[in-house]
C-alpha cells in the first residue's frame, strides 16, 4: 500500500511539473548556440579541427625519455598550431613514443623537432612521418558535413513518415539536433580538436538519438495499453537499458583505449557525451513535449 502512495506521489510530481522541467533543456540549447557563435567570432570555425581537416604533418618520434613539457616549451614558438601526445606501452603506463602534429609542412617541421632533439629522425626507424595537404583536408571536412547533414534530413523525413504528425516528429528531430548541438559544445569547451573520426561520430549520436526517440514515440502514440503514464514508463525502463548498456559499454571502451589510441579516444569520448545529453533530451524534452501534446489532444477531443 505505501508503494501504491509512492508511485502515485511520483506520477503527481510529474504530472505537476513536466512543463517546467522543459526549462533544463531550454537552458542547455541557448547556452550550447551561444558558446558556440562566440568560438565561431573568435575564431572562424565552430570547433578546432587537427591536420586531418585542415591539412599538416604528423611525425611519431619512438623515443621514451621525451619529455612533453619540454618538448611543448621548445617547440611552441616554431611550430604553428602545434599538437603533441603521448603513446603508452599497452597494458601499462611506460612511454613508448611522442606525436607531434603541426600545419608546417613535412620537411621545415622535421627541422625543427630534429634541432630540439640533437639527433636525425629516420622514417621506419625511430620516426614516421605524415603529411596531408590542405586540400584535400578541406575537401574531405566539406564531404563529411554533407553526409551528415544528408543523414539529417533523410532521418527528419523518415520519421515524418512514420509518425504523420508534426509535433512528435519535430520533438523527435530537436532532440537529435539538441544531442548534437549539446555534445559539439562540450568538446570544443575540452578543447579537443576535431578528428575526421570525430566528425564521424556525430553520425552514431544521430543513431543512438534516434532509437529512443522513436521507441518513446511510439509507445506514446501507438500503443493504447494503459495509462499515459504507464506507456511513458514501461518506455523509459527500455529505453534507459538501451542507452545506460551503450553508456557504460562505450565508457569501459574510453577508459581502456586512451594511452595508446587517440582516434578511438576521441570516438569514444564523443559518444560518451553525446548518450549523457541524450538521456536529458529524449526523458525530458521529448517526453514533456508528447505529454502536453497527448494531453491537450485528450483534452480537445473530450470538448
């Protein structure tokens, strides 16, 4: 009996003020467009990219006894745009090499590392060497963006198709376009700078933002068993196995692949951020938004 009077108390909370509760979201989404405009005027990009999007030379140095503060100090001043990192001994926390990327071009930024070294880099033996040209970086960024943005809007009509009704499916759309926005926010507060890889990613938040999205919609919508209440929490207990089983499963993944692999780094760490904001966008706003929606429908139809 005193379970009964708890569930209920927690479905009158709810009940009472899911409305409001639309104001966190809200929040979230101005704040994330105006951090991100004022990166944008500061600097011309909406996050930072790294030389697979805008071109410039990576040279690995297998050497353990680098220091990377040392190193950062020496070389800051000569190399434009400088990125350095550690590589790590699988399995342990020995160093086993250093990355240095730069927008210098192959042979002027060997120069240089090689000044502070005091010995020669020889590829395949103690260094490799990289270069990407601008070009083909800022094509290759331009094509992304428009795979992501073809993604978008054919997602945007699919489910316009399946559920016939404009307001479910635009909270189903500001959801997923909530995700991103919230999660580019985040890393360009890190000051991760943006992999090809990275970029990638944010087509897999669309993915995992759009399975509970759907799931809740549906349930919403389409299933007439039980109350508004039940459909939403049988919804959410799915859906929060979903997205919590993808959540720790990706986090395990970042824990276990940061010392020696920045690319699965940056993946990863993306959709970690990405499903946290995914839970607040798909239980809040898109709940409360359905909510007001099948309730004021009920409503109408009841006059």
């Amino acid at each position: 009996m005193a379970e009964e009077v708890v569930q209920v108390s927690k479905r009158n909370w709810h009940d009472k003020y899911y409305k409001l509760m639309l104001i966190i979201p809200l929040i979230l989404v101005l704040g994330s467009l105006m951090y991100i405009g004022v990166n944008y005027s500061q600097t011309g990009d909406f996050f930072k990219k790294d030389i697979s999007l805008t071109g410039g030379t990576s040279i690995t140095v297998y050497d353990e006894n680098i220091s990377l503060i040392d190193l950062e100090r020496y070389l800051s001043e000569s190399l434009p745009d400088l990125s350095t990192k550690r590589l790590y001994e699988f399995g342990t926390n020995k160093q086993i090499a250093v990355v240095i990327e730069t927008t210098l071009g192959p042979e002027e930024a060997k120069e240089v590392l090689e000044g502070y070294l005091n010995y020669g880099l020889i590829e395949g033996e103690n260094s490799d060497i990289t270069f990407t040209g601008s070009v083909l970086s800022e094509s290759f960024f331009s094509q992304l963006l428009v795979a992501i943005l073809i993604a978008f809007l054919f997602m945007s009509i699919v489910v316009f198709i399946i559920f016939k009704k404009f307001l479910p499916s635009f909270a189903v759309i500001f959801s997923a376009f909530a995700n991103i926005l919230m999660t580019l926010a985040v890393v360009d507060m890190l000051g991760m700078k943006m992999s090809a890889a990275g970029i990638v990613s944010f087509l897999m938040i669309i993915g995992y933002s759009i399975d509970t999205d759907i799931l809740l919609t549906t349930r919403i919508l389409k299933r007439h068993e039980g109350s508004l209440n039940e459909r939403i929490f049988g919804a959410f207990k799915t859906g929060m196995t979903m997205t919590l089983t993808s959540f720790f499963a990706l986090l395990g993944a970042l824990i276990f692949v940061q010392s020696f692999s920045g690319v699965l780094t940056q993946i990863f760490t993306i959709l970690v951020i990405g499903l946290g904001f995914d839970m607040i966008n798909t239980w809040v706003t898109n709940v409360s938004v359905l909510k007001w929606y099948v309730e004021k429908k009920s409503g109408s139809e009841r006059q």
